[in-house]
C-alpha cells in the first residue's frame, strides 16, 4: 500500500504532462506530429507515453477532445441566432477561425481518426447542428436549395487549405475568400469583402510547393 499511491501520483502526473504538450504540439503542427517530440516535450520517456496511450488516437482524443465540444457548444450557440443566414454565417466562419487558431482541430475535422470516442461524440452534435441550420435558412429562402451538407463540408476544407498556404506570411487571408465562397451560397446581393486580395508577388511567395 505505502509504494503503491506513489506511483499512481506519478503515473496520473506523466499523463497530465502529455495531454498537454500533446495539445500544444497537435495545435502547432497537426495531429501527425512524431509522438517522440511529445514526449520530450513532456519530460517522459517515450515508453512512458505507450504505456499510458497505446494508440495515437487515445491520445488525440485525450488532448483534442475538450476541444472539440468546446467547438459543438459553439455551434449550437451559433444556431440561436434570430436570423437564420447569420446563423449559418457564424457557424461556418467559427469552424474556420477555430482551423486557424488549432491545426490539430482542423486536423480532427478533416479526418477521421480511430479510438476517439469523445471526438466522435463531438463530431455527431456538429453535423446535427449544421444540418438544422442549413434546413433553416433553406426554408428562410436565404440559402440557394441546391447546396448539400457536403458542399458546406468542401468548402470548409477549401478554406482550410488556404490557411494551410498562407499560415505565416498572410494569416487571415482566408477570411476574404471565405466571403467570396459565402456570398456564392445565397441569393441576396454580394456583400463587401473583408480585407484586400493578397498581391501577385505575395502569393507566389505562399503557394505551397
């Protein structure tokens, strides 16, 4: 009894060490990170990370779990919106502002990933979510009829992309070709864009390779 709570402490604190550096890590370079770097990162031997999360995904789903409801949470807040085209607004551009703040949620939104149950539950509460608003602003006669949840989806992923190429050069670049892709999804009249278009030069400087 007198060794073993010792080493339960220690063994509780290595996995506290490792979700955190985990999540800082996935966050900065995406949930394929080497596992190697989050151990040192951690302060543990890299067996001490197996033991504690046998499988990538446990791990994925131990650091990026919380964030993931924490992204539900802000969809749903976004569906009780008054009007319905803002309220698909603010779901789509809230995704992606969480893409550009979290590779390692983007990561989490794009692929799908085994042994993440608190992720996958997550994931169910989102699509929920995005459906409804997309049912809803269809009816409200804001949202063309021919646009499928799959076409929302792509999108996303496109936005995504771009963040992807102008992450360290032009940081919200994405946000005017999201506008462009939004005013594309309704009917009203194009709204003004965010911010200027990147230059020629700044482009060919962010294009990936």
């Amino acid at each position: 009894m007198s060794t073993a709570r010792p080493l339960r402490q220690d063994a509780v604190r290595n996995r506290e060490r490792l979700v955190l550096a985990a999540r800082e890590i996935f966050r900065e370079k995406g949930i394929d990170a080497p596992l190697e770097e989050i151990a040192r990162a951690a302060g543990v031997a890299i067996g001490t990370l197996y033991n504690r999360f046998p499988d990538r995904g446990q791990l994925i789903d131990a650091a990026l779990g919380p964030l993931a409801g924490r992204a539900a949470d802000l969809a749903e807040l976004a569906s009780r919106e008054a009007d319905p085209w803002q309220a698909f607004v603010s779901f789509v551009t809230g995704t992606c502002e969480q893409f550009a703040a979290d590779r390692g949620y983007a990561d989490v939104y794009r692929v799908q990933t085994h042994g993440t149950p608190v992720i996958d539950a997550a994931r169910k509460r989102l699509a929920a979510v995005k459906e409804a608003l997309m049912a809803r602003a269809t009816s409200a006669g804001v949202l063309r009829p021919d646009i499928e949840v799959a076409d929302v989806v792509l999108l996303i992923w496109g936005v995504a992309a771009i963040m992807d190429a102008t992450r360290d050069s032009a940081p919200d670049a994405w946000r005017r070709h999201l506008a462009l892709q939004l005013d594309g999804l309704r009917r009203a009249a194009a709204h003004p864009l965010p911010g200027p278009p990147l230059a020629m030069s700044e482009l060919r400087n962010t294009a990936p390779r």
